[in-house]
C-alpha cells in the first residue's frame, strides 16, 4: 500500500496543538504526535533496572541460649484479670510473671 509523501501536509502537535510540516513530526515513547522541537525522550527512572533481593538468612546460624527467671508480683493479686461471664472471679489468684533473659553483645 503506498501512503501520500506530505510535503505540504500539516500536523497538529498532541502537546501544544499548534500545526507544524508532518515531515518534522515524531512519535514519542508514550504515542504522542509531536514536532521535533517539542520531544521528550522517557526519563530513565521510568525504566528501573532489576534490584537483587536482599539477603535473608545468616549461614549456620544458631539460637541464643536462654535462661527462665519466674518473677512473684505479689499476693492476693487484683480479681480484675479474670472473670467469669459479666461478673469477677471470686478466686483471687497470685500473679506470676515469666521473663526470658539473654545477652546482648555491643561491638
């Protein structure tokens, strides 16, 4: 199929409207219709490169030791920590706390 040559043909720019020669009209990235002089190539962070993940696990790692200590609060503790439906519990229970105490080492 042959197409016209334009040598006369005007086109309107699809960013400033204003009608220029077809012959100095390009194609932009994103399909634009625009002269020449009003061209904008695509900025490259609009096409990032490929990023490694990074690395999740340590080789041959190896759980802290950990020691228990049990921490007595106190007796006759407050009833308000357990119910039974809508009412408070009658059996006041002693509070007992767990902690799980390890090292840290600063280098």
């Amino acid at each position: 199929m042959t197409r016209a040559k334009g040598k006369y043909a005007q086109a309107i720019s699809d960013r400033s409207g204003v009608a220029f020669p077809y012959k100095q009209m390009v194609k932009e990235w994103n399909g634009s219709f625009v002269h020449r002089s009003e061209f904008e190539s695509k900025h490259p962070q609009l096409q990032p490169g490929p990023v490694k993940a990074d690395a999740q696990a340590l080789e041959n790692a190896r759980p802290q030791e950990q020691s228990v200590l049990f921490a007595k609060i106190g007796q006759n503790a407050d009833a308000i920590f357990s119910s039974s439906g809508m009412q408070p519990a009658t059996q006041i229970n002693d509070l007992n706390m767990n902690f799980i105490i390890g090292t840290v080492t600063v280098s």
